[in-house]
C-alpha cells in the first residue's frame, strides 16, 4: 500500500489544498479586495462537496458553516453573498484552478516503485 506524500510530509490534506489554493492569480484590483481568493475557492469548494447547485446556495452554505470555514481560514468579512461569487469565479481562469488541484492530487501519489 503507498503512503500518502502530504501525511509524509506532516501535512493535513485540507492544507496541502489551501496552499495550492493560494497559487492561482487573483484577477481582481488589489485595493478593492474585501475577500481573499483562497477564501473564496476554498468556499467554493467546500460548498460543491457539500452539493451545493449554485452560488446561492453555496453562499448560503458557508453563512451556515462559517464556523467550520475560520477553522482554517479568517474570513474576517463573512462569507460574500451568491451574486458576487458568481461574478468572481466568472472571472478565474479555468486553466489556473485545474492546475491547482491536478498540482494537488499529484502530492497524493507515491512514486512509482523501482
């Protein structure tokens, strides 16, 4: 059986996802930013894996579960409601967040064996 690289690195799975969260570009004007993208992905994905349809619903989601959300990230200013989570991720390169979770599941894999 192979060892998971992030449990050998001593690292939890949830952070070693954070991390490569945080690597996508944040198309967004700095001095205008109210909610970090890697809150916002990090949302995003929780509120899919908990079968959120939509926005709405995922906005809806993490008001809910904002408790479990500041667990592992501030979210000093809440949880931005379903319009503004659509315009956002509307806007975030497809090609950056597939990169981030293909980079992701590849610290999941062992090396294959000699």
């Amino acid at each position: 059986m192979s060892r998971d690289l992030a449990a050998q690195s001593g690292k939890s799975r949830l952070s070693v996802l954070l991390e490569h969260l945080s690597t996508i570009d944040d198309p967004r004007d700095v001095r205008r930013i109210l909610h970090p993208l890697a809150e916002i992905l990090f949302l995003v994905v929780c509120g899919t894996i908990a079968d959120c349809d939509d926005c709405d619903d995922i906005a809806g989601w993490g008001e809910a579960h904002l408790d479990f959300l500041r667990r592992h990230l501030p979210f000093t200013h809440g949880v931005p409601g379903g319009r503004w989570l659509t315009i956002l991720m509307n806007r975030v390169s497809p090609a950056l967040l597939q990169a981030a979770f293909i980079a992701r599941a590849q610290c999941h894999r062992s090396p294959p064996s000699a």
